[in-house]
C-alpha cells in the first residue's frame, strides 16, 4: 500500500506541473491583434515611395507621398492621418481622395531647411481606416526624411582614360560629394552631358583595396541575370545621352555600367585613400551598329 501510495503522488504531482506548464490563458504574452473595422477602406501607404528626398539649396519646396486605398473607391474620402514631423515640415492631416480613384497624394512641404541636417516625417493611417491582414505592395505607416545639401569638390582635378574603337581619349573632370551623404558625383561624365551619380559601399571582390560604385542617379538598370549593371541615362530629359569622342571620329551610342558579375562584386569601384578608381563598361555601343565590350574607363586626382 506504501509503494502504491507514493506513485500515486507522483503522478498527481506531475500532473499539476504538466496542467501548470500548459496554461496558455494565464501564461501566454499572445494578444491577437485588433480586427479590421467595419467599412474600412484598407488605407495605405505604397512601397514605391521613396524613403528619402535629398535636394540642392533652393532645388524644391515640396515632396509628394502616395497614399492608396482598396476599398470604397466609388466615394470621396477624407482621411485622417497621424503625423510625426520634425519642425520646419509642414505634412497635411489628411488626404484627399477623389470619388472613383484608388490613390491620392499627400503633400508635404518645406522652406529654408538648414543644409545636411535629416528632417525626419512619419505618418500613420488611422486603426479605422486600416487593413492589416490583405496583401498589399505597402504598409500603414510612412517614415522617410527630406534633406538638402550642396555639391562639394573632393577634387577639381580628375583624370579620366577612356578607349573606344582602340583610340584613347583623355578627361579632365570634378569628383564631388553631396554634403555630408553618401552620394558622389563625376560631373558631365565622359563628356556626355549628363552625371554620374553613385554611392560607395563594401569592399569590391573585383579589385583589392577598393570599394564598390552602385549607380544612384540618371541611369536605367541593365536587364540581364548573369550580371548587375545600369545604362547611363538622362533623367532629366528621360533620354539616352549620345555623344561624340576622339576628337568628335567617335559617336556613343550607349554605355552599360558592370557593377557586379555573377559572385564577383565592384567591377565599378573607388578608393578614397589611393584617390583612383575605375567605371568598368559592360559595352559601349556606337551609331554605327559597333560595340566595344569591357572597355574600363580608368580615374584617378592628387
């Protein structure tokens, strides 16, 4: 009877851990999260929009953030929005949308904001205007920043080699920084009439002692799989730039940047400390119908 007796305490006891252990009601952090209210029009923001807006002094006084909806878009709405803006942003309450349109712009403006200073904005749809369970390109909240900055020279001085067709052409350019970001610029690159404009990231794989050149500005990305690369492009115009070189012989067509090819990365690439670097083009494709094919365009300043 002893011996039957301590089992059967055993098992109560373990019973009770087990009984304990399993309690989600009292031991679980799990809230399930608020229902979508009724007649909610699933406002949000896309994931098009851009998260950060850096212009030149006097450039632009005003951004424009997309704001769509999935529902009710046979009637007109106001929305309100939650907004969190640093001063000297002036961001609306709500946005505006039109009967039988499924987007809207909210637009935010700004005057004289100190240069290289990041004026940070956030702004949430409202909990009843929400819809946090459909599939969407985009989310309920917005968080970007506005900030200018002026183009300044890190050297006036750059030199530029550049063969097309066997014959060189030499350069003479500007390497510039905008403020204190990460965005750079060879002005009027190769004589094309547009900037190249790139950020620098990790080391190149490509070549030692180098850092990797991504195109940022005026360019339009390069299509294929094996590699990752951009045409030169004007933004501006929206247009390929075509241009003559060697002493005019020469007629550009297009060029395609090569930044990365296959695991091999910083085809295109900079060092600051040894004030060189290279443009890596993919091909260069001449009125004529000829293409050249990895002809570098070498840099370097004092």
């Amino acid at each position: 009877m002893k011996r039957r007796t301590i089992y059967n305490i055993m098992y109560a006891m373990v019973a009770m851990i087990l009984a304990t252990a399993c309690d989600d009601k009292n031991d679980s952090n799990y809230e399930p999260g608020l229902p979508t209210a009724d007649g909610s029009m699933a406002v949000y923001f896309a994931d098009s929009n851009p998260t950060e807006f850096i212009f030149q002094p006097g450039e632009a006084t005003e951004v424009e953030i997309g704001v769509s909806r999935l529902k009710g878009v046979e009637t007109a709405a106001e929305v309100p929005l939650v907004v969190t803006a640093d001063e000297g942003l002036s961001v609306p309450a709500t946005a505006s949308f039109a009967a039988g349109e499924s987007s809207a712009t909210v637009k935010v403006t700004f005057g004289n904001l100190v240069e290289s200073r990041k004026y940070n904005l956030m702004v949430t749809v409202p909990e009843e205007y929400a819809d946090h369970y459909t599939i969407k390109a985009g989310a309920t909240t917005y968080s970007g920043y506005i900030m200018v900055a002026a183009w300044e020279s890190i050297s006036d001085n750059v030199k530029m080699t550049w063969t097309t067709k066997g014959v060189t052409s030499e350069f003479t350019t500007s390497f510039q920084q905008l403020g204190n970001t990460n965005r750079f610029r060879f002005p009027n690159f190769l004589n094309s009439g547009v900037d190249y404009i790139f950020t620098i990231g990790s080391n190149s794989t490509a070549f030692a002692g180098y850092n990797c050149i991504t195109t940022y500005a005026n360019y339009e990305p390069y299509e294929g799989t094996e590699a990752k690369g951009a045409y030169l492009f004007d933004d501006a115009t929206q247009s390929y730039p075509t241009w003559t070189v060697a002493d005019g012989t020469i007629e550009v067509a297009d060029i395609c940047i090569l930044e990365d090819y296959g695991t091999t990365t910083g085809y295109s690439c900079i060092s600051i400390y040894k004030r060189s670097g290279y443009v890596y083009l993919y091909w260069t494709d001449y009125t004529d119908g000829s293409t050249d094919y990895y002809n570098a365009v070498t840099f370097w300043w004092e």
